[in-house]
C-alpha cells in the first residue's frame, strides 16, 4: 500500500479493491488510523465506530474471494452526515436534544450504501439541525487547509472529512448551501441534485421542501458512483421522483463538445478571488470545447432573502414536538430561527410560495435555452472566521444569493474546486443544469477536472492555526 492511500479517488479505490490489490480490511484499517491521529484535532466525526466498520470490511472482503462483487463501492469506507439514521448508532443531527437518539433503521440513503457494499466508518459532525451555527456543546470541525477560515455549514464535517482523507466519499445535505459551501471551503465536489432525486426517508429535515441529499466526494467522476446508488425511488418517501436512474458513470466521459454553457453578464457581488474562478471555469470549458453564451440573470436578491423564512417556517414544523417545550436545550441562532417560523402568518407564507414559483420559472425559462449555467458559490470566495464573526443580516443574504434560490428552484449543481485564495484556502464555482439532468453536470465536471489539477491539490496533516 502507498503512504498516501486515503487519498485515492473512490474510483481508483474501487478498481484496486475489485483487482484484490488491497482489501476492504486494509484500507478501513488505514483509515481508522487516520481517523485516530488527526480528527482529534480536525473533529469531523461526530461517531466513528471502527468495530462495526471492520466488521463490515471482513464480510465484504470473504465476499471478494467468493467471486461476488457488489459494484464499485464494494469494500470503499465512507462516511454519511448525522442527519442520516444509522440502525443502532446515535443519530443527533447536530442537537444535544437528540444525543441518544437511537434509530432502529436506517436511512434509505444509508440503507442503498450497505447494499451497494460501502462500509461505514462513522456520522459525520454538522450544525445544529442542519441549520447556521454548531450546537455550542460542540466543538466545531477545523478547516483542514487554515484554522482560521469557515469549513461551510451545514455538511461541515463531511466537507473536512473528505478533504483530509478521513473517508473516500460522504454524504451531504443541502437546504440554502449546505452541501456547496462546505465543498468549496474544504476543496473537494459536491453534488446536489435535483430535488427528489435522492430519498429523503430516515434523513432528518430542517425544511423537507428545500431539503436536497447528495454526495461529497474528491472527484466528478467518483459523485457520479455515489449519486447512482443512492438515487431513485422510493416507497418510504413519495416525494422521490419515479424517474429512472441513468448510469452516471458510464456517461462521465461525454465532454462538453458544443454544449451551450451559459456565462451570466450581470453578476454582482464577487471578490476577486471568486471572480477569478468563475472565469477559469468558463474559459476552461470553452477550450473543452463548449460554446459560451452570455445569458442575464433573474433577480436572485429577493429568492436568498427570504428563503430564510420559508426555512424558518419548515423548521418549526420539523421541531414542533420539542420546541417550544424545551427551548433550554436549543442554541440561541437555532431557537431565533423556529421562533421566526413560528411568527410568519399564513398570507406572508403565500406570499413565499408565489415568490418561490416565479424564481423556479425564471430559472427554468433560463435553462432551457443553454446545457448548463456558470456560477459562483458565494461573493466573499473564503471568509474568514474572523469576518463571519461581525457578520449582518445583509451579509448572510448575500452569501446566500447564489445557492439558497437553487434550493428553493430545486435544480441541480455541482461545486468543483476551481482555485486558492493567498493564504491556500480553495475557492470554488457551480455548475447549474436542469431537473433531472446530473448526467450533463457530472460530464461537464469531468472534463473541467480532466483539464484541471485543483481537485488533486490536499491539505496538510495540521492546518496552519492549529495547537
């Protein structure tokens, strides 16, 4: 085995693993270890539970040796956000109130990834139930490239995670941002998918309408694995598309030869740094051999603004058995949030639902006339924890501006790490497509980091800022 075996991409750890190169025991031996020594400073996992990991590993490997194989992600650790219920292990979902929560099932999610041999290794640490802030019981996950940068919230841990080569893939939640600021801060890609694509079933929700499940992973290509095992229909939750699961990643290698890539004219808001990503994007993909096509923007401003009441609303809905009755145990940012929920009358909800059809048409108008859309992730590229601090309501809104509307439009994206700000911190940028069309997305994401090395760039084992 290599020195640096947790950094292989899930593919790469597929084929060594079904060629009997390594075993499942191995490789999740390997990275126990790692766990162990460096997430005691990094703090990505909120469980890790070796026992049933390896336990898990021996199986599939006697599997192995009888010829079975369960597809690629046969004997490949990886690690799921605790928002996911995990038959017999905690579930928290980031809240002391559920500290010993203990689900009897597991997720669909969780549930398709055993079936597809997946191991797991553990929950992966997030924000109080997948909203701003961590619980203040828990010590926050480190940015694995600076201590003092943001890791991206909500899917905070599972974005460390999966840059420091603590599992080769995890899962995410995205509900205004939630899987795309986490990837772009901790460099690695991120998918969320149209909504409905992925079940929801067993996963605990801050706003169930807005609420998106995906893979976080190192590469396009090794999304497109996760994202065809863990999407499709599903009894447990009727909002699951009955679409047919395209094989992702046997159409990985498409390209973009003639796709329409729209470039918008009119964004505002972009430090240089993210700026600077969206135009290497944009001109890398062009030399891949996609057309550019400068489109305008609906207003986005409105749609990140008041996405935080839609959110509000579903929220309270989500807690309504414990909250208010036992607001003691709630975080002051989560409480203000399901107290806001609870405030919003029935015709300002009108209101919302009407404002989030015309953002979804807009978008859609938009995307039927390009393949795909160029965005960035967020204006400021990689705030500071320092800056956040002294941040406003204003502030927040336009964090959100570029990825809160997608939640509430549904669309899919992908977030590719697309460069590094002064102090090597990454930056990244989106890839925005239409419902249903991850195929094109994951395509368009493979030739970019076919083209590209940012992806392949990793953090130290002890980020600058850290004792």
């Amino acid at each position: 085995m290599t020195a640096d075996l947790h950094y292989l991409s899930l593919a790469e750890t597929a084929e060594r693993l079904a060629r009997r190169a390594l075993s499942s025991v191995e490789l999740t031996e390997a990275l126990l270890d790692r766990i162990d020594r460096l997430d005691g400073r990094l703090r990505s996992y909120a469980t890790v539970t070796p026992e049933r990991a390896l336990d898990e590993a021996a199986r599939l490997d006697a599997e192995s040796a009888a010829g079975r194989s369960r597809g690629p992600l046969h004997g490949v650790p990886v690690a799921v956000k605790d928002l996911c219920d995990t038959e017999g292990v905690a579930t928290a979902a980031g809240m002391s109130i559920h500290r010993e929560r203990i689900p009897g099932t597991d997720s669909t999610v969780v549930s398709r990834l055993r079936q597809a041999g997946a191991v797991l290794l553990g929950k992966l640490q997030m924000t109080e139930g997948a909203y701003g802030l961590h619980h203040p019981s828990i010590d926050p996950p480190v940015n694995p490239w600076n201590a003092g940068y943001w890791t991206g919230v909500s899917s905070s841990g599972s974005g460390v995670a999966t840059a420091a080569g603590l599992c080769f893939a995890s899962l995410g939640s995205d509900t205004g941002g939630s899987i795309r600021f986490p990837s772009t801060m901790n460099g690695v890609t991120g998918l969320k998918p149209t909504w409905g694509r992925v079940s929801r079933a067993g996963v605990f929700p801050l706003a169930e309408s807005l609420d998106h499940v995906g893979p976080m992973c190192r590469t396009a290509h090794d999304a497109a694995i996760v994202l065809g095992v863990i999407a499709g229909a599903d009894a447990a939750d009727p909002t699951a598309a009955p679409h047919a699961v395209p094989d992702y990643a046997a159409s990985i290698a498409a390209g973009v030869h003639g796709c329409r890539m729209g470039v918008p004219v009119n964004l505002v808001g972009l430090d240089d740094d993210a700026a600077r990503a969206v135009d290497s994007a944009v001109d890398t993909l062009r030399l891949a051999g996609a057309v550019a096509v400068d489109v305008t923007l609906p207003s986005l401003d409105e749609a990140a603004e008041r996405w935080l009441d839609m959110c509000a609303v579903e929220a309270a809905l989500a807690h309504e058995a414990t909250f208010p009755s036992r607001r003691g145990e709630y975080g002051a940012e989560f409480a203000a949030l399901l107290d806001r929920g609870r405030a919003l009358s029935g015709v300002e909800y009108g209101r919302l639902l009407l404002l989030r059809a015309c953002i979804k048409g807009e978008l859609d108008q938009l995307l039927s006339t390009i393949d795909f859309l160029i965005l960035p992730t967020m204006g400021v590229a990689a705030p500071s924890l320092a800056a956040l601090r002294t941040r406003s309501q204003q502030s927040v809104a336009s964090r959100l501006r570029y990825t809160a509307p997608l939640d509430m439009s549904g669309h899919p994206s992908l977030t590719l790490p697309g460069g590094f700000t002064a102090d090597g911190v990454p930056v990244g940028f989106q890839i925005v497509g239409r419902g249903f069309d991850e195929s094109r997305l994951l395509a368009a994401g493979h030739a970019f980091q076919q083209a590209t090395d940012w992806h392949l760039r990793r953090p130290p084992d002890m980020p600058p800022g850290v004792a």
